[in-house]
C-alpha cells in the first residue's frame, strides 16, 4: 500500500467489494456435514465433498440426497444464530458505501431464510442454483462484475479453504476467519487470518462510523 493522503498519512486503495461466506462466516456453523453425509450414505473416504458428490449419482439417488440435504439446511437456518459482531460489521461496511457480496454454497432459500431471520441485506446474493459453485472463482467474478468492480480490489471472507481457492484464482484478497478453532493446515493460503469478525475492518483500514 503505497498510496499516501496529502497529510503523508498511508491510504489503503479503495474496496470494489467484500464478499462473504455465510455458514460459518456471518453465522455460526451450522451445518453438522458428517450426520449429513452419513445419511445419503457418502464414505468418509475418499471424502468427495457433498455438492460435488451429488453431481456423479443417477438421478434418483440424486433427487433423494437433494431431499436429505434440503431438510438438514432448512432446520439449520431456521435456527441459525449469528457470530459475533456480524450485524455491526455489516453495518459499518454499508455507512462506508462499500458492495457487499453473499456467496454461498447454501440453496437460495435458506440464504433468504437467514436473512430474513437477522434482518441482514447484500447487494448481490450468488447461491449454489446459480451457477458454478466455490472453489470455482466465477462466483466472485459475476458478482464483482454486478458491481462494475475489479475482483482484484475486492475482498471474499470464508471460514474454508473453498472460500480461500475461489478468492485466490479470483484475484481477490482472501480473509479466513477461524474462530476458535486450531489454525488449519491451509491457512496460510490466505492473505489474513482472523478469529473474529470484527478484525476485518481493521484489515480494511475502515472505523466503526463508516470512514476509512
Ligand atoms: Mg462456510
């Protein structure tokens, strides 16, 4: 960052965008993906991630994991609880002008039931019915697009390393938020790691009124 005020003050460069992840990033983790796993019967080994698992069944065994997967999601977000300091995070991003992003694996339903559910609102939603899906960076490339923002400028925030990947081959600047779980092996793929939300306005050089 090498752009300075005229006071002589460093600037960070302007945000195009901040992209979150939902499950585990704006809300607490909620989905329990091994009982889900366990009851369309995938193996633990290889562990094929579930959305991508569902794409090699006929349809049938397709339609009927769809079925299991749908009804785990739903209870979850209808009890979903958010983490701490989502709301004033978000806030604060909105008071500063900056596009805000949902990009999550989650079907549009749920993410519209956990909006709904913590009054919470984005400026474009990409959902898993909408195309490809994370670590695929065209996720953040359409919604940045939405935005007439480079996704070079733009920031994706995940607690996985799908959010990682996809910010990465994105261009993105990638923020993991970890919580207080032990740093995982691939951590150091991202450019910060945070355990709470809040660290990320520190990050983007932004305060609690809005101002950078
Ligand atoms: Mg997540």
């Amino acid at each position: 960052m090498n752009w300075r005020k005229p006071d002589g003050r460093q600037q960070p460069p302007a945000i195009g965008a901040v992209i979150f992840d939902m499950d585990g990033t704006l809300t607490r983790p909620y989905l329990d993906f091994d009982l889900i796993r366990a009851e369309i019967g995938l193996p633990n080994e290889p562990r094929t991630p579930v959305l991508e698992a569902l794409t090699n069944m006929t349809a049938v065994q397709r339609a009927r994991a769809e079925n299991i997967l749908d009804q785990y999601e739903t209870e979850a977000a209808l009890a979903s609880e958010l983490q701490d300091g989502a709301c004033e995070v978000l806030s604060t991003l909105r008071r500063a002008s900056i596009p805000l992003g949902l990009l999550t694996c989650n079907s549009r339903r749920c993410v519209e039931i956990v909006l709904d559910r913590h009054g919470l609102r984005f400026d474009c939603i990409y959902a898993r019915e909408d195309g490809p899906i994370k670590p695929s960076p065209v996720p953040i490339q359409v919604i940045c697009r939405q935005f007439g923002a480079s996704p070079t400028a733009s920031w994706m925030v995940g607690d996985y390393l799908f959010d990682v990947q996809a910010g990465r081959q994105a261009g993105a600047t990638t923020v993991l938020m970890v919580g207080d779980a032990p740093m995982p092996a691939y951590a150091d793929q991202a450019h910060h790691v945070v355990r709470r939300l809040h660290e990320l306005l520190t990050l983007l050089a932004i305060n609690s009124s809005g101002s950078s």
